[in-house]
C-alpha cells in the first residue's frame, strides 16, 4: 500500500540535506562530462529527477515504480534520493491510480504515473476519458489538471498480447488529451520535461523497445537549457522534426517506427532514391506545417507505424495531408502499419511489425512512372 499523503511543501521537507546536496553533486558531475553514450531509459529516468529537484509538488507513482525502480527501471533510485512520500508503489488498481492523480492534480500537484504496460492502462480508461480529459473544459476553465501518464507501449521485445499493444489512437481521438511519443535519447529528455511543465494533461506513450538504445547526449546540458527555457533546450511543443532530408519521398513516422523508416532511407539510398523522414514527435497536437511542407516538396508519401491500420493515428494522418497537399501529390500516399489481427505470439512479431522491406515496397508503388 502506498504511503499517507502529505503536502507537496512537506514531502521536500522530507528530502534530507544530505541527500540534496547528493542530488546537487550528481547533477554537476553530469553537466561536466559533457556528450556520453546514453539510453532512453536513462534519459527519462534523468528527467523525472530532474522535475523532482526543480519542483517540489512533482510526485512519480504506479505499480512497483519505487524500491523495484519499475519493470523497465525508469523509475530506479527515485525512491532513494527523494523519499517514499515522492515516488511511490501502488495497489494493482490503474483506475484507482489515475483518479488519485487527478485529485492530486486539482489540489496543486503535478502527479507523474505509470501505467507499467500499454494494455494494462485500459482499466484506468474511464478516468482518462471521463475525468482527465474533461475536466479543464467541464469547469471552464478554471480547474487544470497538470499530470503525465507514462505509457511504454509496442512491440519489438519479444511479449504477448496485453505487453505491445500500440494505443496511442485511444488517446488521440479523446480531445482534451496531449498525446507525446519521442524516438530520440534527447527527445525523451527533453519531452518528458514539457511534459511535466504542462499545466494539461499529458499522455506520455514511451516506445518500450528503444529503452536500450543509445545516443551521444549531454544530459548535464539538456538540462541547463530546459531550465533557463531556451529554446535550443526544448521541442516546441506540437512540432515535428527532419529526421533525415530527402527529395524523392516523405517517410512520416512517429515513436518507435522511427528508426524503422530510418533503416528504410538508408536502405533506398543505395538503390539510388533520396527518402526524406519526418518524426512527428507529438501526435496530438500535431504538426501539419512540417509535415505537409516536406509532402509538398516530394509529392509523395508513406505513412509507418506499429499500430492496427484501420481506424488509426496513421488514418489520421493520411486524411490531413492528403486535404492539404492533393494538388502536389503524384501518387496515392501508402502506409505500412500492424496488421488488423490482436498481436501475434512472439515468435510472429517480425512479420506483423512494419520492417524495411515493407516500407520499400510501399515507396515502389508509389506510381514513379508517372
């Protein structure tokens, strides 16, 4: 069970001196080491104690997130260096879960849950949808609610069902939700910052599979530019980014098919065909200027994700460009995605994800004899 709850000037109280100037000292020596080979994980996990140490009403709970330091360990040393009564395990309850934060969020509190797995947050998904999401509009205006629900979501590690599901959509069409997913060490850094700043509420979709890789990042600088709020040291929230330039096609990507569309480029450049890829990074709100500006110049365009096509964030997108750019388009714009099937045992996964070859043949039919 988790711990009484104090207020958010006592549970700072509750971190000693000691352990503040351990924190402080950690932070220096990060700064100092300049660019390092870094994880996702880590990022995010420098991230969370980074909010921690800047605010003192920002509070990190959810099913074995404290002493265990979460099933992908996100959440490790939080419990040690800010106490029990700031980053704490919970009942196996996602609705009780997401309904104390909401609480906790009208009361003055930036609550930061996790939901340990995709599926595993549909409990909770009549609070999201009824309560979280609502709530600004239903007192208009006058009651924010500042939370992240982190979601590590998809596929790519070898799990069932209910392990890599990709839900993002859910949460897309439910207006009054942000909705992040990053696909670089430093994008996680930085976007689960905003995150956090965010007085709406935040769905923070973190693609499981590339918790592990690893990036040339300075964390010690990501940090000292989030927080003097300059802009080198931030997204700017609902912009997409240009993953790889290119001339011939627009690969349009998001989370964890990322890399994937990455892998593709690569691959058709040695054919000869210059793919440009677009990170949408923020799929509510999304970017249509970035997007459609590279449509626009390459008349063509693939749209990947991990997800079920039917009814989809990847359907979403598609009808955008689409009503904005018809007139430059030389073919019908593609998209590889999941299949519509519940996802495979793992032994199947390679043929139900979106791989590079895929995505090639995809670009092939893209009408290039016209």
């Amino acid at each position: 069970m988790s711990p009484t709850i104090t207020t958010s000037s006592e549970a700072n109280g509750n971190v000693s001196a000691a352990t503040a100037r351990a924190a402080a000292s950690a932070a220096a020596s990060a700064e100092a080491a300049g660019p390092q080979p870094v994880t996702m994980a880590k990022a995010l996990n420098t991230a969370l104690a980074d909010a921690m140490s800047a605010d003192s009403s920002v509070l990190v709970f959810g099913e074995d997130v404290g002493l265990l330091g979460g099933v992908f360990r996100i959440t490790d040393g939080l419990t040690a260096t800010f106490g029990e009564q700031r980053c704490f395990d919970t009942p196996l309850a996602e609705s009780g879960i997401v309904g104390m934060a909401v609480g906790m969020a009208i009361n003055g509190m930036r609550p930061v849950i996790e939901m340990q797995f995709d599926a595993f947050a549909y409990p909770a998904f009549e609070q999201i949808v009824s309560h979280v999401a609502k709530m600004h509009n239903r007192t208009r205006g006058m009651v924010k609610l500042p939370m992240v629900i982190r979601i590590p979501y998809g596929g790519g590690i070898g799990g069932v069902e209910h392990h890599c599901d990709s839900s993002e959509s859910y949460y897309a069409h439910t207006a009054g939700l942000k909705v992040y997913t990053p696909a670089t060490v430093a994008d996680g850094y930085r976007m689960l910052r905003e995150a956090i700043d965010s007085d709406d509420p935040v769905v923070f979709m973190e693609p499981k599979k590339m918790y592990w890789t690893k990036d040339s990042v300075d964390l010690g600088e990501l940090r000292r530019l989030h927080e003097e709020g300059t802009t080198a040291g931030r997204t700017s929230e609902g912009r997409a980014a240009v993953a790889r330039p290119g001339t011939d096609a627009t690969l349009i990507a998001y989370g964890p098919s990322v890399p994937t569309a990455l892998a593709a480029a690569e691959a058709a450049a040695l054919e000869g065909r210059s793919l440009e890829v677009i990170d949408v990074r923020t799929i509510v709100p999304f970017d249509d200027e970035t997007v459609c500006e590279s449509v626009r110049k390459t008349g063509r365009a693939v749209v990947i994700a991990e997800a079920h096509g039917f009814a989809s964030v990847s359907s979403e997108i598609v009808a955008r460009v689409q009503e904005r750019c018809f007139h430059y388009l030389a073919a019908p714009i593609r998209r590889v995605t999941g299949f519509d099937v519940p996802y495979p045992a793992p032994k199947l996964e390679k043929y139900y994800l979106p791989g590079v070859d895929r995505i090639l043949d995809a670009v092939d039919d893209l009408q290039w004899e016209n």
